[in-house]
C-alpha cells in the first residue's frame, strides 16, 4: 500500500544541463520528448537544490531507454545521489547481461536484484526506487524487484545527477534517454508491487 503524501511535496527544482539535450526521436509518451544522453563529454541534468534524503522517506521515479554499451566506460549511470566524494545511484552492470543496480561508488556496497535487474535495450522500462527509514526498495515496471536495510543514502545535503555523476564526468556515462523524473521526499509512492497498489 502506498503511504500518505506529505504536504507541499511537489516542487519544481532548478536543473542545470550541461551540453545534454532534448530531443523528440524517443519518448515515453506519444508526440512526447526526452532527455538524450550521448555518452561523450558531460552530459548530465544537475539539480542544483540541494535535498536531505538522509532525514527523511523519498522515491525516485523515472522511465529510462538504453540505447547502447558502446564506449561505456565504468558502469553507467541512470542518476546519482552525490555529496562531497560520496556518490550512489542506480548504475547498469553490462558485465554479461544490462542489469541494474544500486551502488555506493567506492565502498564496495550495493543493492544487486541479480537477474530481476536484467533489461533489454532500446527498450522504455519504468524503474522506482524508495527509502522507508533505513529500508530501500527497488520497483521495474511496477514489480519488486529488490528490498534491503542499510544507509544507502548519504548524509546531509545532496546534488541529484540525472544520466551521470557530476563529480566524475569521465566515468558513468549513459547512452539512451530519460522522461519524466521525480523526486519525491517525505512520501512513499510505492511499498509493494503495483498489483498490489491496486487493490489498495
């Protein structure tokens, strides 16, 4: 079941782009449009607000479109959480099979749903990820795919990176597109599968 909403919970934020794009080739939606990452240079989408996910529930929410692993370097990623050296976000292991995977960059520590992660490319998926307290899930296409405990959030103050990290550009770089990206503090949109979301 989803939680109560909390009050004032929908912003608009200040996003600084630094050399994506916006592009109608794909979309989630019909005559839609969406933010293309090239994999080359710094493309990222920065949300400059600062939030505390450390203090408080969240969701992420957004679709995302792979196009390809070509020239990848170091694991790509759909977005970071960042904070002064601490970096965690959903990357894509391409190590055999696109899978996703959240990971504190640098500590060894990650959410792995093994082979629930695994996606196709060139393919729009849904993917959400919550924190309830200290318990993070992850949803694909509205089923769960993942649920562990632990302080996968960092402390205090943080940038949003959407289709990288802002501080390492060379690394985690995406090729595809992202639509629709939410973040959501103070409220849990999803704790189970949408199934179940449903009946509720």
């Amino acid at each position: 079941s989803s939680s109560s909403a909390a009050s004032d919970v929908y912003k608009r934020q200040t996003v600084t782009r630094t050399n994506t794009v916006i592009s109608t080739t794909q979309s989630r939606w019909p005559s839609g449009s969406s933010a293309y990452f090239s994999n080359s240079g710094t493309d990222a989408l920065a949300v400059t607000n600062t939030f505390n996910l450390s203090e408080c529930d969240w969701t992420i929410e957004f679709f995302f479109y792979v196009i390809n692993f070509t020239s990848a370097t170091d694991n790509p990623r759909l977005f970071s959480i960042e904070k002064s050296g601490q970096s965690n976000g959903i990357i894509i292991d391409y190590s055999v099979t696109p899978k996703l995977v959240y990971n504190q960059y640098g500590t060894g520590n990650s959410i792995d749903p093994g082979s629930s992660g695994y996606f196709s490319l060139t393919t729009w998926y849904h993917l959400a990820i919550t924190k309830d307290y200290q318990t993070h899930r992850m949803f694909l296409n509205g089923t769960q795919i993942s649920v562990k405990a632990g302080g996968y959030t960092p402390t205090g103050n943080v940038v949003i990176t959407i289709g990288g990290s802002r501080l390492n550009y060379n690394y985690a770089k995406l090729n595809g597109y992202i639509d629709d990206f939410r973040v959501i503090t103070g409220c849990l949109l999803y704790t189970s599968d949408a199934a179940d979301e449903e009946d509720s």
